[in-house]
C-alpha cells in the first residue's frame, strides 16, 4: 500500500496505478474506493474523484471518509452548498477534528466567516484539552486569508510532528500560501522527498 506516500510525493500517476491494483484485488473495499477519489483529489482531477467518491457512497451511503472526500472536492469546484452538506453528514457520522477542520475551511472560503471562527474556537478550545492537530486549525486560517496565523499553526505542526503534514505539498487547500517564502522554507523542511 505506497499509494499514500506516492500521492503525498505528488507522485499522482504512480499512486493512482497503485490503488487500481488495490481495487482489482478488492473491488468493494469503501477504504480503497475512497482512497482512489482521493488520489483524484489530490492530483487536481475533480471530476473523475467526484465520479469515484459518488461510487464509494453508492456501496454505503453512510461512510463519513467518502462524505469528507466529496465535500473537499464539492470545495475545490466552487460548489459550497453541496460541500457544507458533505461536511456536515461526515461531521454526523464521525465527530473527530480533521472532519470539523474541513468544514472550518469551507465556511471561510465561501465568506462565512463567523462560523469558520467558531470553529477555530471549537478546535483550539479542544486543543486544551487533548491533542487536536495544529495542521487543521491552519487549515481554517488559511481558508480565511490570514496568513500569519495560519503559518504559525503550520509551524507549530511541523514541531509536533504532525502526522498530516505529509499532505503539504499537494493540498489544495494551501494554495493560497504557496506563493509565500514561508511555505517553501516549510516545504524543504517537512514536506515529502522529492
């Protein structure tokens, strides 16, 4: 299973003839199918991660990890209204933060941005009380425009060697600080081998 370490890479083609290979073995596996939409996702192909993601759900309509991966696609479209109700059907199915982190996002990129706050509340709140990934509460910063904080988070993940670290040189929801030294100084640092 490299298919998440040649995906995060930005290894796209690689990943995808892997998780093909997943499927042929085990066609009905919601955690294969869901990754496969992923890698759609991740290499930026929005339409065909859509069709796989709507195909996970038609297996079962109850799995949060395809509803997560179908809101960040609905988002990268421009489609807010479906992503909100993919968010809030996976938040549904599996309260955890990565899931509210998401949601925190969209609301700031479709300008909602009292309920994008309310969530970074909600999650640096938690972040008192248990671990709660500094990558996320970025992730919502981010989507709010406000770079600074959103590097500091990003920082702050590097220094407890956050886990989903790993998605930082493909996620599109950094894209707007790609263009900053900051993330480049970051990327050399933490990011995947190249």
């Amino acid at each position: 299973m490299a298919w998440p370490l040649f995906s995060s890479s930005g290894r796209q083609e690689e990943a995808a003839a892997e998780v093909k290979r997943a499927l042929e073995i085990d066609p009905l596996s919601l955690i294969i199918n869901s990754s496969a939409g992923r890698i759609f996702y991740l290499a930026r192909q929005y339409d065909q991660a859509m069709e796989q993601l709507r195909k996970t759900l038609d297996m079962d309509p109850n799995f949060a990890r395809a509803h997560f991966f179908l809101g960040q696609v609905y988002q990268q479209k421009g489609m807010f209204e479906e992503d909100i109700a993919e968010f809030k059907k996976a938040h549904q199915l599996d309260v955890n933060q990565y899931i509210l982190a998401g949601l925190g996002n969209v609301f700031a990129v479709s300008g909602r941005r009292g309920e994008a706050k309310k969530i970074l509340d909600e999650l640096r709140e938690s972040s008192r009380q248990r671990y709660a990934s500094p990558y996320g509460i970025a992730v919502v910063y981010a989507g709010l425009g406000e770079k600074d904080q959103a590097f500091a988070w990003l920082e702050k993940a590097y220094k407890d060697r956050d886990e989903t670290l790993t998605g930082l040189k493909v996620d599109p929801k950094l894209d707007s600080l790609r263009s900053d030294p900051r993330f480049q100084h970051l990327l050399r640092r933490a990011g995947p081998p190249q």
